[in-house]
C-alpha cells in the first residue's frame, strides 16, 4: 500500500503553527506517524490557483507514489456576510481544479467563524500568556474582537494571520483537539 501524505492548506502564519502543533497532538492521541505537510497559502486570495499549483509543482513529483488527501482549511466569517454577490473562494472550483490532477480526497475543515474563536477554546492558557486573570470578562462580537481585545489587556497588539508573540505555541493542543474533535473529525479518521 502507498504511503500516506495529509496536506493541509492554510490561510496565515498563525494557522500554520496551530494545524502543524494540532495534526503532532492527533497523531499522538491516535499513535499514528503519516506525513503532514502544511502548506500556507497566505490568506484566502486565490486560494485556487495556489492550492492547484503547491500540489502540482511541490507536492505530487516529490510523492508521486503516495495516497494524497487534501484538507482545504479556512475561516468561515467572510462567508456569512449577508447579500454577498460573490463569495471570495468557490470552493467547488477549488475542488474541480485539485481533482483534475488526479486526487479525490479533499476535506474542508471550517473554523466557525474564525481560528480566534477556536483559540479561545482553550482560554486558561491564552490568560496565562497574556498575563491576565482567568475571571477576566471578554469584550467583543466575535472571536477576532474578543482575542484583539484581550491582546490589548495584555498590552501586546494582535494581528490577525500572525503568530502574534508566539502565543500559539503556548495553547494546549491535548485540550484542543479534544475539544474541536467534530470539526476535526475527518482529519483525526483520515490520519489513523
């Protein structure tokens, strides 16, 4: 049987480190060792032609004899936007254009509505790195509000995409990926 190889596309740098520290954390709860590769597309722009072309050019002459499963990763807020004439990514055509290259395993994982709601999940560990007390009421409508908020408690400054301070690096991912074990559910299957 071929080997394995999970690619994962991301949007920014921040979801780069957390998809990279979350897929070690599942492949130590689930006692697997596929290969993951994480591949930043840098924001949603053209997500398309780069997803297509990361895995033409990169991914598919370096594993041409691999099992490629494909998680399309992204935030859902820019999505939901009421009376959108166009969303910003079809996410067909993303699907229609990977497939043309011969792979057919492609997965969504969507954080509702952004990566920020999903680090706040494990909010003991965002209060510790921002030196705040955990009884501290959060301010804001949505997840990015809330983390830029407590950021700014902090007296540090968060930019969204960014491994701001390196805090990512500080969540507990045992906790995270138990916590988000629906939204990840295809990506803990697939790498068992």
């Amino acid at each position: 049987m071929a080997n394995k190889i999970i690619v994962v596309f991301v949007e920014g740098q921040s979801e780069e480190k957390f998809y990279s520290k979350l897929c070690r954390q599942i492949q130590i709860n689930e006692g697997t060792s596929n290969k993951v590769l994480i591949r930043n597309l840098k924001g949603i722009g053209n997500y398309e032609n780069k997803a297509h072309a990361k895995l033409k050019h990169e991914i598919l002459p370096k594993y041409k004899d691999s099992s490629i499963l494909v998680f399309l990763c992204y935030d859902t807020d820019v999505f939901d936007i009421p009376f959108q004439q166009k969303p910003p990514v079809n996410w067909k055509n993303v699907e229609k254009k990977i497939k043309k290259l011969g792979l057919t395993q492609i997965f969504h994982i969507k954080a509702k509505k952004s990566i920020e709601d999903w680090f706040l999940k494990d909010f003991d560990n965002l209060c510790a790195f921002l030196k705040l007390k955990k009884t501290i009421k959060i301010k804001g409508n949505c997840g990015y509000q809330k983390i830029s908020w407590l950021f700014k408690q902090g007296n540090k400054v968060y930019q969204k995409g960014y491994n701001v301070n390196n805090f990512v690096e500080t969540l507990n991912y045992k906790h995270l990926a138990d916590t988000l074990k629906g939204e990840l559910s295809n990506l803990i299957s697939k790498m068992k």
